[in-house]
C-alpha cells in the first residue's frame, strides 16, 4: 500500500496492523450507525439504486467472507467465484438481496463474526504470500486496504439514508490511496490506453496535512481535498459536486473515469444527489 512518492515506508508487518485497526475502527463505527435501527429501518432506501441499509451491510459481510475464503482457502475461492465469471454484478446483487433477507439482528451478527475473522486470518498469512482474488492476487495489507475502502463508501450511503454527516478521518489516506493506485485500472476499463507518464496527486487531509503521490514536476496534476477525491473515486459523489482541480488533458480524462474499485464502471450519481457539502464547488 505504501511506498510511492509522498507515502512513507513501514515494515509489512507495522502495516498491516496500522490497517487492521483502521479497519476495525471505521467498521465499528458503522456498527454504531445501524445497531440500534428498528428493524423496520434497516428496510429504509440508500443512494445505490435499489439497495437499502440491509442490502449495504449484507455486501460487506459477504464480501469479508469472501476475503476469507481467499485467505484461508484459495482452490475454495476460486471455485466459488467462478459462478461470477459470466456476470459478475448479477453475482454481486443476488448475494446482497440474499443477505438483506435475514433478520436484522442475524445479519449483524453475521457482519461482525466475519469481519473479526478476516482480521484474524489476515494475522496468520505468512510473510511474503499473496491472497488470490478477483482481479490480481494482493498482500493481506491490499486487502485490508480494499475492506477498509468499501467499508467507508458503504458506511457513506448508509449515513446518507439516515441524514446524518460523518467527520472525515485520517484513514481516508488509505481510501485515496488505493484511487491513486487504480488510475490505469480506471482507463482500461473503460477502453482507454493509460497515460505513460505519472500523475503528481496533491490532497489536503482532513487535518490540513498535504498528502502526495507522484514526482513533484509531473506536468499532469490533480489537487483538492482528499474527502472529495475520496467520494469520487469510489462514485459516491458526481465530480460537478466536488473541488476537485486537474492540469494537463489526461489528469483531466481521468477525474471523470476515476474508480477505487474492481469491477466494470458504474453509473456513478448524478449531479447534487447528495448536495454539495463535501467541497466548495457550485
């Protein structure tokens, strides 16, 4: 996860754990969001089209359960992803109409047995060994990397349903890290050749700490705050929401391709879904 420009080094092991706490403190607060919901609330409509709170939390617990398959069982992921290969957001919908069917009180359980489980097999891979997956095999730290992500921009449509505004933190450096990471992903997946040359990336944090990626005189830059290139990249807000600014054609290209996730592009938000309180645009 570390080591570009900008980004300090760490011993994979010190990394890994900085992640999983991270991991387990934004997890925790989402538990704090939807643990004491009526029943009938977890029924109540999220920004994703079609998905309610249910439906959000049934996708992170089947995805930890996936991630740990992957560790403790590759031969057994493998087998049982294959099923996804002929339509993968067919696969990815069915699971969380799935998960959404239980009770509220199972369903949680079953999110929190699974995350303290992943926690613990991430633990237990041995130094150097990579965890297949769907597009590339990644170390446990990617993982708790891509679980942390998708916990966040999860847990951002769950507070959007219930109105309610959460502080950005400084584990967003991990979320804006893995949107740096994917920029070539971002291109080829929508049918473009990814620039040769490297992007400079300049976020503030939520703290006002400058976050950095890239050689300082790349010609191609992107700069603003590091909340709302977070929402961007994982497409919880429209870029005409957010103060986002780019320099040179392909950094420019890129803000309305940019994707932190696996998987085809999605639709995205339309412009002020979700207002426009993350930055100053508009």
């Amino acid at each position: 996860m570390r080591g570009m420009s900008g980004e300090r080094t760490a011993p994979a092991v010190d990394l890994l754990g900085e992640l999983l706490t991270d991991l387990r403190v934004e997890s925790e607060e989402l538990d704090g969001l939807v643990a004491g919901l009526p029943d009938a609330e977890w029924a109540r409509p999220t920004p994703a089209p079609g998905w309610t709170i249910a439906h959000q939390i049934a996708h992170l617990a089947w995805t930890d359960e996936l991630a740990l398959l992957a560790a403790r069982d590759p031969d057994g992921f493998t087998a049982a992803v294959g099923q996804a290969a002929g339509d993968p957001d067919v696969y990815v919908e069915r699971a969380a109409a799935e998960g959404a069917e239980r009770p509220p009180p199972q369903l949680l359980q079953r999110w929190r047995s699974g995350r303290a489980a992943l926690h613990d097999a991430l633990i237990a891979v041995p130094p150097g060994t990579r965890i297949v997956w769907f597009v590339t095999p990644m170390s446990p730290a990617s993982v708790a990397s891509a679980r942390l992500m998708e916990t966040w921009a999860h847990g951002l449509d769950v507070a959007d349903s219930l109105g309610v505004r959460r502080a950005p933190t400084g584990r967003l450096r991990h979320v804006a890290h893995i949107g740096v990471r994917a920029r070539d992903f971002a291109f080829r997946v929508n049918g473009r050749q990814p620039p040769a040359e490297p992007f400079r990336v300049e976020l503030t944090g939520p703290a006002g700490e400058l976050w950095t990626w890239g050689p300082p005189d790349a010609a191609q830059r992107v700069t603003g705050p590091a909340l709302d290139f977070c929402l961007l990249a994982t497409q919880r807000r429209h870029r005409d929401d957010l103060s986002l600014s780019a320099t040179g054609p392909d950094a420019d290209a890129w803000l309305d391709i940019a994707q932190a996730f696996a998987g085809m592009p999605g639709a995205g938000r339309e412009p002020g879904a979700a207002g426009r309180e993350p930055g100053q645009a508009g």
